[in-house]
C-alpha cells in the first residue's frame, strides 16, 4: 500500500489530503485570510505560508516526509521553482 500527500492550493486556502493507495484516510482544508494572502505581491511569494500549512498538519498527524511514497500537488504556479516537493517540506 503506498502512501501519498496531496496539496491543493485554491485561491484562499490549502487543501491537504494523505491517502493510503486511493483511498483518502485524512483531510483539512486551511482558510488563508484576505489579509494574510494581500501581503504577497506574487502567488510565489505566498510559498513559505503554504507550505507552513503543510508542515503544521503533518505535525499534527504526526508524520514526516519519509512516512510517504509520492507526493502530488496542484502548483502551477510554482513548479518551474520547486520540483522536489520531499525537499520543500524538510526546509
């Protein structure tokens, strides 16, 4: 059974999933506030919090990068920059 992170980041939130195969065994959506998102001049720049998002629900599970086998993300805006999703969440 392999065990996969999902990222999802809309437009006010980041929608984080871990599924086991296809089955989706955890989820939360994080709301990012206006204000919050408004300070960023380029989606780009909004990285460091998104990914906080991330490290804080996995914190909260209790895993770590290595408890995963894939990694998949909706993050067109920032994969020319950050390919190496493993490598982003250990920073």
């Amino acid at each position: 059974m392999k065990r996969i992170l999902a990222i999802n980041p809309g437009s006010t939130s980041t929608k984080i999933a871990v599924f086991h195969d296809i089955h989706e065994q955890l989820a939360q959506s994080v709301g990012h506030a206006s204000e919050e998102l408004q300070q960023f001049t380029r989606l780009i720049d909004q990285l460091p919090l998104r990914m906080g998002a991330v490290r804080s629900f996995l914190d909260v599970q209790e895993l770590a990068v290595r408890d995963f086998d894939a990694f998949v993300a909706r993050l067109w805006f920032m994969i020319s920059v950050h390919a190496n999703m493993g490598l982003m969440l250990q920073t």
